[in-house]
C-alpha cells in the first residue's frame, strides 16, 4: 500500500472528470480499469447502435426465478465476468451485502435499440424487462449489469425516462431535476443541444407522439455522435469521486470501515469497478486498512443444534452421570419443558398427522364428500354452498387436530418482533411448514376425486405431471421424487373409466293431459358428470403414496427443517460479514421470521439457539386476544358487521349488493390481523399501522364511519375496551379542543429537572399537525452505536427504551451503561400533510411523567423557520442519576438532517 500522505486523488474530489481521469492515469491507477472501461464502451456502442444488450428469460411458476443474459459477449469475456462478478468470487472478496436474490431493471439497457426499433411502445416494452434474478448459483451477468450497466444507461437515457413518467409535483423540484441532468451531461461531454426540448421549459408538452418519438431519436443520435469510450470513462470518474467522497466523509483518523463508507450507492460502485474487493478500493485510494477492518472471505459452515435428545444416552454413558441428567441440561439448554427440540416436537407431529391423512384418503368412496378442505390452503368465504371449510376438523382425530392447534398457535409478526402473538389459522400454517410433498399428494388425490365423482376437475389424470409440474420438480431437488410410474399408471386408468354420466341435481315431473292423452313432462338439472372407476385411482394413488412415505417421508421432513434453518444461519453470517455486527432482533426477524413460524412457534429465541447463537433480546408473549378459533371468529366479525350468505341469485339480482358483501367478507378475513396488531402493539392499531387505506369500507361515510364500527366490533368480541376515536387522518392530533392543560411543573426551554430512577415516560401532544414521535440512544460522544438505535414505529424497542402512540418510556435501570442520554425527538408526519412544518398554528407540548409522582411539561416558543423536525427533551445521565432537559431544537432539513447529527446512516 502506499502511504497516507501522498493521495493523488484527494485534488480530484471537485475536479472535471477529464482532469480527474488525468490524476489517475499519473498515479498509475488507471490501467486497472482498461478491460472493464473497453467492454462497457462496446455494449453502450452496440445498444446506441440499435442493438439491444440483454436478454431475459422468465422463470416458470410463481416463485421460479428469472434469468439475464448480457448479449455479445465473448467466451474469454464470460470467463473473465464469471470472476470478477460472479456472486461467490465477490463474497470471497468480502462483498457479502450483495443480496441473494435482486430486483433488475435490464429493460433500461435495451431502451436504446428499442427507440430505435419500436418506437411507438419502446417504453413499455422496457418496463417489461426488469426482473426478479437469483444469485445463488452465481448469475455474473446479472451482477454487471446491476452494478455497472444498468447505472451507466440510466445515467444516460434519463431525459426520456423523466420525460415518460411525466413532470416532477412543483415547478422548483422540476426545476432541480433537470438542472441536476443538464450538469451531469455537460460533464460527460454531450451537447446541451442534446436536451434542448427535453428540459424544462423547452416545450416537449406541445409535441405529439410522433414528435416525441422524433426527439428521443435524435437524442440517441446525440449520445452516438461522443465517444463512447468518452461517455463510459467520465461516467466512471464521477462514481469515483463519489467514493472518494464517502470515504473521505469517514476517514476521521486517515482511513475508514468499509461498513461504514459504503452505503448502498457506493457497495454497487466496488461491486462494478473493483469486483467487491474493498482492499483494491484501498489501493486505488493509497489508503491502508483500517486496523478493525476485517474481510470475511467464508462464512462459517452452519451448525444446527436440533436432535440432541436421541443422543442423551451415549452423552451420560460417556460423561458418567444418570441419563436423566442429560435430559434436565438439554432442556435447560433449549429453554423448554423436555429435551425434546420444537423442531424436533414439530416433525413427529408432522408424521402423526401425515399417517391421518393417509388414512382419510384411503377411505374415501363414492358417494362420500369430497376431501376438499382436508388441508387448509383455502381464502375464507362466508358465501352460501362453500365447499369443506376446515373439513379436518370433521375428519382427523381429535388428538391431531388439538396438536396442530397448540404447535402452530403462534407466530412473529415481522415487522413488530418484539412479541409472540396469535396465529388464527394454524393448519394453514402446518400446511405451509409441510410444503411440496403436501401440495402433491393431496392435489393428486383430490383429481382422482373430481375426475371420478364430479362434478369437474381441473386437470384430467393424464395431465396431472404438467399440472403438478411445480411440487413434483421440488420434490426431484430435494432427491425424494415421485414415481414416474405413477403417471403412468394414472394414464392408463383414466383410459379405463366408465363413460360420462351426468351429475343430476335437480329433477322435476309435470303431469299433461291432452285430447289424445296424458303423459308426464320430466325436467332434470345436471350439473358436470362422473365416470365409475374411482376405487381402482384411489388404489393406485394410494399405493404410491404409501410407498413414497415408505422411502422418503423422513428424509424429506429432514431436508425440510434442515435447509430452513441453515438458510437462517446463513443469512445471520452474512449480515454480520456485511454489518461487522450481529443483527438485532428486528434485524434477524427479516430473514427468519417465516422459519420460525413454521418450525419454533414464532419463538425467535427458539431458533437463535437451533443455529447455535445468542438471542439479543427475549420476546414477549402478550396475553391472547383471539377467542378460539381464527375462521369461526372471522365469521362472528362477518355477522356482526352485517354479512350476509350470498347466493347465486343475489350476484344476478342485486350486484351492488353482493360486491359490499365482498367488502365485508375482507374485512372479517382482516380483523384476524388485527388482533395480530393490537397483541403486539399492546394497544389496537390506528389505521395506518392496520394500513386502512389498503381495503374498501362499505359505509356511507367510507373509512371516516367504517373503522370506528370496525373497532368496536371486535373490542366487543374479545371483550376488549373500544379505544377512543380519533378520525384516521388526524390520530396523531391527540391535543383537540378542551383537551386537558399541562400538570405539574412547567420547564421553560434548556431547564432541566431530576428524575427518579425508574420508568420515565415523555408523551407528545399536538395541535394543528400529525406527529411521530421516536427517540435516539446516544453515547457520551453525542452519537449512536448504529442504526438500531433510533426507536421508532418500525423498531419500537431498544436497551429499555420503547415506542407507542405518541409517547416514548425508558426504563431508566435497564438502559446500557455506554447509553449517556435518550433523546426524544417529534417529526412532522409528512405522509399525512406534506408541506405542513411546526410553527403558530402546528405546535407540541411534552408531558414527563414517573410512576413516583414526578410530573413536568414543556412547551417552547412557535417555531418559525419551517422546522419539521424537532428534538423535544433529553433524559441524560447526571452524577449518580438521571435528569431531564427541556431541549426543543428544531431541524428545517427533515429527519436526515437530524439524523447526520446523530450518526445515522441515512443514505445506507
């Protein structure tokens, strides 16, 4: 490495591109870009050419993941991006916050061939090329363009871009906008002639569709008259001074953290130009390692701590103690009431359960029901003549049932990971955690059904490979095919069944009595047909299931909890190679929440000790607020908001009707969720932490009467208190006419007062404005350790400090000693009312509060230079204790300014 003192591009950080390029070619760093810069300058010709540069092939099925092809690469050039952007050799280089699967917009790097080809739908066609790529298996391709061309081309096609989206809500943001693209072409070397009747105020609204086609063409007809190679390495130089900016922003001392320069614009910048590899950053920086940087080149191999009880006995024979011994130490270990791991508890009743539907299948004969609803993979209807609606209630053992009900009761909310809460639907839920093998063998069962018995069946017996194409092709990678014979076998069957007979529902006979005599009208209503031969499928299918379980079952259910929670290990690795710290609870609730609903009952800590990690944090378990069952609780909310069956003749007969119907069925189906919320927000949710917005509400009145309604519904169905109504678009105004006045002390602004050294609680009232309110742990320095240290509605608890409606409590004795102040901080819900700011009309008071007595307010003067944020009060630390400080510091540069005050990382 060279030395700190001498940074050749220190100059270069507000230099022209052409001047920068100049210092790097001095410094000798140039050449490492040469082969990168040759072939991007090819593509970018190609594409202004009328070539188009990528190619996308879309996955089959609807988790399937695509893929992207970049077109007219040669074998050396594949060999070469395969290293240098291939996922694995990046992570190797320590890029491990790539993510593992992308979205992409590849359209962007065809939009130049399709202007020039298809000019009437060249937009359309583009947005139809972004994609969803996997890079698991590598995918180096999609990593050039994600990272180089797809910036590159966005870069320089902006005017049509902008142009197509139509204009900018203000003039001055507008104005901005197109400033911001004419210096960023000026500095890549195109013609302001270029942009002339694109930019503001250069009349592109007076042209017509051909007009407009006609500009975008002559502005690729702009960009093909510079230089390619022109266009490719200025734009390189302005990422470069972007990462040098970074990095100089961070390397207080002389050098800097990856982690903490590399923000999400900047982490596709090394991935495009230095291959991931922060160390070649380093080297084009002449900048040494910062001495706690650590470059992970592997991520430890997961270690799963599940089945430890079938070991107990050779455990104590080898340590020399009683075997139930062991047992007490394992369930210590795994924080339950046996050795036995939930996941462990899980897949034995897995089996149970499998062995019942194995049974209730084989049993089936014509002129029974139909085994639909046998797996609770249903949407809820309420309507009239639905079809077995949780029939596993009706056909399963009791005992099944009850142990799918208490395995499957709870779950974690992603978004609000600090509780345990309420699962209403269990069997789905059990269903999900079966998966494909579930989905198989109970479709192909019900097509035997339906073939044979009617009425219809979506896919004849021959068909079943290509219908079930998705769960058979899962089973085959997870090395537990099916049969072939199995098809086989049902084709042929099918060849054997009895003619059609129509399924008559309804028959009628009508006497008639003529001159020349009577005779009787019969009048039949058939609805689909059956053919004979049921038994003979059933049998078939049967037996390979049987066999199949035989095999397979096991191997299977392993495979099942054993990816799961290894993909969980994984993705904890990864973020702390990334983060260079372990996740926080809300943090790892992202990437495991799903794994632990279906294999630890919701219980994050269950699944921190499986992957052999401390738990950051204990959930809490709120008490239950859904009584009994999930589907039969939706329909009592159905009823009592007014639902009614719906028929046939009320679709024909009353439409308007029938779509309200429908309405309320949503929102029973959504009270379920409800609950979710208020078990884990401790109190019911307002509308936009339900998200009201998202439903229909058929009143009158719409939402404003409807949610109010919706509320107390369920507060009398769970014999909860209906909370007190504030309308949606005003909840945070807590502060209304004839609101109380402040009690207890007032503090004018910058006094301070001691606290007790127990629970303090500082509530937000407002006028005029709806708020947020969060708060911010800072160190003796005046910063935060990371990220997680803002306390807000999407991370509503840190060290002892929570967040609810309005109001911020911290438990002072369990704050962490390197935590010197909480501060409280009250936002302008911009959401809500965009231009609104705190000033005579829009203010805030703050209500302090102890369980002791202590009781203080602060109100500081109107705000009057369109401040939108401000820090309200501090609760620091003073000698021995605590204090408060009435503090009332406004921001007009929103959340981001306060939040580089801070040390938080906004731009990441």
């Amino acid at each position: 490495m060279a030395s700190d003192l001498s940074r050749w591009w220190e100059p270069a950080l507000n230099a022209h591109p052409e001047d920068l390029l100049a210092l790097e070619a001095a410094a000798g760093q140039q050449q490492r870009f040469g082969q990168l810069d040759a072939l991007a300058a090819r593509l970018l010709a190609a594409a202004l050419a009328g070539r188009p540069v990528a190619s996308v092939v879309r996955g089959e099925g609807a988790e399937a993941a695509d893929s992207v092809e970049v077109l007219g690469l040669t074998v050396q050039e594949r060999t070469w991006c395969a290293e240098a952007f291939g996922l694995q050799e990046q992570q190797r280089r320590g890029a491990w916050y790539l993510p593992q699967k992308m979205s992409l917009k590849a359209g962007v790097v065809n939009l130049p061939s399709l202007v020039r080809e298809r000019p009437a739908h060249a937009l359309t066609l583009a947005a139809d090329g972004s994609v969803g790529v996997s890079l698991v298996d590598g995918a180096a391709e999609a990593v050039l363009l994600w990272s180089l061309l797809v910036p590159l081309f966005e870069t320089l096609i902006e005017p049509i871009r902008v142009r197509a989206a139509g204009p900018a809500k203000a003039v001055d943001d507008q104005q901005r906008l197109w400033s911001g693209i004419e210096e960023r072409y000026r500095l890549l070397g195109i013609s302001d002639e270029a942009l002339e009747i694109f930019s503001f105020g250069g009349g592109w609204h007076r042209l017509d569709r051909p007009g407009q086609q006609r500009a975008r063409l002559r502005l690729l007809d702009a960009l093909t008259a510079v230089d390619p190679l022109q266009l490719v390495t200025r734009y390189r130089s302005l990422q470069m001074q972007a990462l040098m900016a970074g990095f100089a922003k961070k390397a207080k001392t002389g050098t800097a953290l990856a982690r903490r320069v590399l923000t999400r614009a900047l982490q596709r910048v090394v991935c495009g130009y230095f291959a991931g590899d922060w160390l070649a950053v380093l080297d084009y920086l002449q900048a040494s390692p910062h001495p706690d940087e650590e470059v992970i080149t592997a991520l430890p191999e997961p270690r799963l701590y599940v089945g430890m009880s079938a070991q107990a006995a050779g455990m104590a024979a080898e340590a020399g103690i009683p075997e139930h011994e062991i047992h007490a130490m394992l369930a210590a270990f795994l924080g339950g009431p046996t050795s036995l791991s939930p996941v462990e508890e899980r897949v034995a009743a897995l089996r149970g359960w499998w062995t019942a539907f194995d049974q209730a299948h084989a049993a089936q004969r014509p002129g029974m029901r139909s085994l639909w609803g046998l797996v609770d993979n249903e949407v809820m209807a309420f309507e009239s003549g639905e079809r077995g609606q949780q029939l596993y209630r009706q056909v399963l053992p009791p005992s099944v049932n009850e142990q799918v009900d208490r395995l499957w009761q709870s779950v974690t909310l992603q978004r609000h990971a600090k509780s345990i809460v309420s699962n209403p639907r269990p069997h789905q839920l059990m269903a999900e955690t079966f998966g494909p093998a579930l989905e198989f063998w109970h479709g192909v069962a019900l097509t035997a059904w339906f073939v044979c018995e009617g009425p219809y069946s979506r896919t004849p017996l021959s068909g079943v490979a290509d219908y079930y194409s998705r769960p058979l092709a899962a089973l085959r990678a997870a090395n537990c095919p099916v049969a072939p014979d199995l098809i086989e076998e049902l084709r042929i069957a099918e060849q054997h069944l009895g003619p059609e007979e129509a399924i008559i529902r309804e028959r009628s006979e009508l006497p008639v009595d003529t001159a020349v005599g009577s005779f009787t009208l019969t009048m039949s209503h058939s609805s689909g047909s059956r053919r004979e031969g049921f038994e003979r499928v059933r049998d078939i299918v049967t037996r390979h299931r049987r066999a199949w379980t035989e095999q397979y079952l096991d191997t299977y259910l392993q495979q099942r909890w054993r990816t799961a929670l290894q993909d969980v290990a994984r993705a904890y690795h990864r973020f702390v190679a990334a983060k260079g710290r372990p996740p926080t609870l809300i943090q790892f609730a992202q990437f495991a929440a799903a794994t632990a609903n279906q294999w630890t009952g919701g219980d994050l800590g269950g699944l921190y000790t499986a992957i052999g990690e401390p738990a950051p944090a204990q959930q809490e378990r709120p008490a239950r607020l859904l009584p009994g069952d999930g589907d039969d609780f939706a329909r009592r909310v159905y009823t009592a908001l007014g639902g009614i069956a719906v028929d046939n003749d009320l679709r024909m007969n009353q439409p308007e009707e029938a779509q309200r119907q429908w309405q309320l069925t949503r929102l029973a189906v959504e009270s379920l969720r409800y609950l979710q919320l208020h078990e884990a927000l401790g109190q019911p949710p307002t509308p936009k932490q339900f998200g009201s917005a998202r439903l229909a509400w058929p009143w009158p009145g719409g939402e404003a009467e409807g949610w109010p309604v919706f509320q107390r519904t369920l507060a009398t169905l769970t014999n909860t208190s209906p909370p007190s109504q504030t309308p949606p678009d005003a909840e945070a105004a807590e502060n209304r006419l004839g609101a109380p006045q402040p009690a207890g002390k007032a503090l004018s602004k910058g006094a301070n007062a001691l606290l007790e050294a127990e629970s303090v609680t500082v509530r937000i009232i407002t006028t005029g404005v709806p708020v947020d309110v969060s708060a911010v742990l800072l160190t003796s320095h005046g910063k935060v350790r990371g990220d997680h240290d803002l306390v807000f509605y999407n991370h509503p608890y840190q060290d002892g400090v929570h967040s609810s409606t309005a109001a911020i409590t911290a438990e002072l004795p369990h704050i962490p000693a390197d935590i010197d102040r909480v501060a409280v901080i009250a936002s302008i819900d911009l959401e809500a009312q965009p231009t609104a700011v705190f000033d005579q009309h829009a203010t805030w008071r703050a209500e302090t509060t102890q369980p002791s007595g202590t009781s203080l307010s602060f109100e500081p003067p109107p705000f009057t230079s369109g401040e939108t944020v401000s820090v309200v009060v501090e609760i620091y630390r003073h000698a021995a204790g605590w204090k408060v400080r009435a503090v009332g510091q406004g921001y007009n540069t929103g959340l981001a300014g306060m939040a580089t005050d801070f040390g938080i990382n906004v731009e990441g």
